[in-house]
C-alpha cells in the first residue's frame, strides 16, 4: 500500500544542462529526498509489448467482486471480462496407513473464474 501510494504521486523530473534533476511541470513543487521520482513515463501495462517485458492483461484472471488491485474493473482496462466455470479433480482426505502407504479420495470442485478480455 505504501508503495503503491508512492507510485501514484511519483513526480516527473528531467535532467537539467547541468547534470541536475528538476521537476518538469513547473507548477508541481520541488520533491522531498522521500518522494519518488520518474524520468520516462511507465508503459501502458494493459497492452503486451514483448520489447519492454509486458505481458499485458489479456487473459489475466480477476477478481469480480474485489475493489482492490485485483478487480476485474482495474485489471482488465476497460476490456471487461469472460466468465466460466472450471472443474478440477484433486486428491483429499488422504490418511496414512502404517507402513508406508497413504491412501486418498478424489474430490471435485467447481467454481467460477473471470479472465480478462
């Protein structure tokens, strides 16, 4: 959260002809030593673009009914998103039985998961 704060108010600067960083809106006060600082802008993270490293959205699962930075509304960019249901079998209820053997059922679950557009 803290980072994230820090992100979100991080302050344009450029370099000056002396070496030196200065803010590049005049009309935003100078930074504090505990403020962050950016010279480029951040890639657009909604779109893949391989030669920067981002991946992109589509596709990602969400989170539908989060507020957080998981939601479908944040994580998806407008795109909206795709519902389904997934059933997986896995093993549970598993007991170990002397010696050396354990013995499980196979249960199955199914539940709804949202990827973005």
């Amino acid at each position: 959260e803290f980072l994230r704060d820090k992100y979100d108010s991080a302050t344009e600067v450029r370099i000056s002809k002396r070496g030196k960083l200065q803010v590049k809106n005049p009309r935003f006060s100078r930074p504090t030593v505990n403020d962050l600082v950016y010279i480029d802008e951040s890639p657009n993270y909604c779109v893949r673009n391989p030669s920067l490293g981002s991946l992109g959205t589509q596709g990602r699962e969400c989170n539908r009914t989060s507020r957080g930075l998981d939601s479908c509304h944040l994580l998806c960019c407008g795109r909206g998103y795709n519902t389904a249901k997934v059933t997986r079998t896995f093993r549970c209820r598993c007991k170990f039985h002397w010696c050396c053997h354990v013995q499980c059922q196979q249960c199955t679950e199914t539940r709804e998961t949202h990827t973005c557009k």
